[in-house]
C-alpha cells in the first residue's frame, strides 16, 4: 500500500508569494522596468486558474497513471533511494516532455503560456497552462509508472521538481558557482530557454539537472555580448486572460480549418510551431538560419578589411621615414 505523501508544492506556495514580493522590493530599488503590473497580474491569474484545473482534472491524471501501474514491469520499494532515482528518471521524463512542447505545436499551444511574458521575474514562474491534460502532456510520465514507480511516488517527486523551477525565474541572480553551473539548472540557463534572440531558440530543456542538455546537444550558455529578450517569437500583445490561455488552440483550430488537404491539416498540428503547408511562415530552424547567414556575412566582411602591420602603424605614428 502507498504511504500518505503530502502535495509539497502546496506548502511552498506561501515561500512563492514572499519571494515574489521580495523581488518586486528588488526590482522596485534596482530596476523597476522587471516588473510591470499588468503583466504580472495576468502571470498571477494564469498561475491560479493553471491551480484550479490541476484540481479539476488532476484525478483523472493519477487515475490514468494508476491504471497503468498495474501493468508494471517490477514494483519498486517507498526506500529513500528510490525517492532519490525517481527525481532524477523523472526529471528525464521532463525533460523528453519540455523539448516536445517546443518541437510539436499541440504540445506547444499549452506550453505557451508560460513563454508569452515579455518580463522576465519569479512571476513568471506562476504563469502555468491551463489545457495541460487537454494536450496530454502527463503521457511523458506514464513510462515510469510502467517501470515500477508508483503513481504518488512521481506524484510527490514532481512537486519537487516543481519548486525547484521556480527560483530560476529571476535576473536577480547572475551566474552560480561553475561546478553548479555545470550540473544543475540555473537563473543563467533558463534565461538562455526563455530568450527569443535566434542564437538562443529550442536550447536548455532541462528541469532541475542540465546534464539532459549537455548530453542531447541542446545546451547553450547565455552569453554578455547577447543578453536575453524574453517572450515569443509573435508577441502575445495583450494581458487579456483568456486569450493568453487559449490563443494558440484557436490559431491551430483556424490553421486546420483553412488547410487544403488531410496531410496540411495533421501538419498544423504536430509540426513545429511557425510551420506552414507553404512555407509562408517561420519557425526557429529558418530564423537561427537566417541569423547564422548574416552572422558569417558579417565575419566575412570583417575578416576582409585591410589592416595596417603593427611596423607600418607604429612608423606613420611616430612620423619615422621608411627604410
């Protein structure tokens, strides 16, 4: 039988509501334009309504997730260790999650909520989907709850998972420790995955550990002469809630309804976000090209320009006669 385990991010909501006043003290001495409250209001409203969904449909996840467990390969102990490697094969599983959300537009359409803030703050962090079930997104865990883990093990270790996120929304913190750097997400990383500057698109997935990035070839570091912009590629434009929460459903419902043909129409659907049948649109692949031709373009150029020999310069400076 499963222990009872309590809903950690439950007791972590009172921290959440602190700090989030203490970075709006922050903001407020050192740079006001880090919050702006329209925006923060929409992030606070979308994070409540994301609440009251998990509420509504978060039964009928478990349940599924519990029926699958009877189909378990082994069945895995309540041992501490086991807490351990679940955190860490869950955080995997987020991580195949959060790259899809990004590369498939029905997964996308609700992950884009919590990427449509042109700010970039702790409340940020409460701007949650509100369709998460509707696009089915708790598929990504059910591998694991065939393996052996039970369903309030991943229930429990994700709500870890969860709050660790939370703290990496800010631009408060700069840069972290290198060997924390090198092994756990960051302010600094998650910036990176936030950006829309070109170089920075479909980079940094990870949860908790971005050892994932490192591995899969999706890291890339934030970068001084680069510094993030923050929202999407096609700015929301608005702090209307209903449209932030339902603006991409309905822009796939009006792609699918225009399409010509059965094949345009699945396109729209599970290919990335910014495809079109046409090619009339961009996604992040043409736009990081583009940005790379231009980027050697300008190397190039650069490379060409003529340039003086240090004898020659240090010559005409000091008005010396050539031998």
């Amino acid at each position: 039988m499963a222990p009872h385990l309590p809903d950690p991010v439950q007791y972590a909501v009172p921290a959440f509501i602190l700090l989030v006043l203490a970075e709006m003290l922050v903001a407020w001495a050192r740079n006001k334009q880090r919050y702006e409250p329209r925006d923060t209001l929409t992030s606070l409203s979308l994070g409540m309504g994301s609440t009251i969904a998990g509420v509504i449909v978060g039964g009928t996840a478990y349940a599924i997730a519990s029926w699958a467990y009877q189909f378990r390969i082994v069945t895995i102990g309540w041992q501490w260790y086991w807490f351990v490697i679940a955190f860490v094969v869950d955080d995997l599983a987020y991580y195949a999650f959060h790259r899809a959300a990004h590369r498939v537009r029905w997964f996308w359409a609700s992950h884009v909520i919590h990427h449509s803030s042109q700010h970039y703050n702790l409340s940020t962090a409460l701007r949650q989907t509100w369709t998460g079930f509707f696009s089915l997104s708790f598929l990504f865990r059910l591998p694991l709850a065939l393996i052996g883990f039970h369903p309030a093990m991943l229930l429990f270790v994700g709500g870890i998972n969860l709050i660790y996120q939370f703290w990496i929304h800010t631009e408060v913190i700069d840069r972290m420790p290198r060997w924390f750097e090198a092994v756990m997400n960051t302010p600094s990383h998650h910036r990176v995955h936030h950006a829309i500057n070109p170089r920075y698109l479909d980079s940094n997935y990870a949860g908790v550990f971005i050892i994932w990035d490192r591995m899969f070839g999706t890291f890339v570091a934030e970068r001084a002469d680069d510094p993030p912009c923050y929202g999407i590629v096609k700015q929301l434009g608005s702090f209307n809630l209903l449209w932030a929460a339902c603006h991409e459903w309905i822009g796939i419902a009006r792609d699918i309804w225009a399409a010509p043909g059965l094949r345009a129409k699945l396109g729209y659907v599970v290919m990335p976000p910014g495809w079109s049948h046409d090619g009339s649109r961009e996604t992040s692949e043409t736009i990081k090209a583009q940005w790379e031709t231009i980027r050697a373009k300008r190397e190039q150029e650069a490379w060409k320009k003529p340039t003086l020999s240090s004898s020659v310069a240090d010559r005409v400076a000091a008005r010396l006669p050539a031998d």
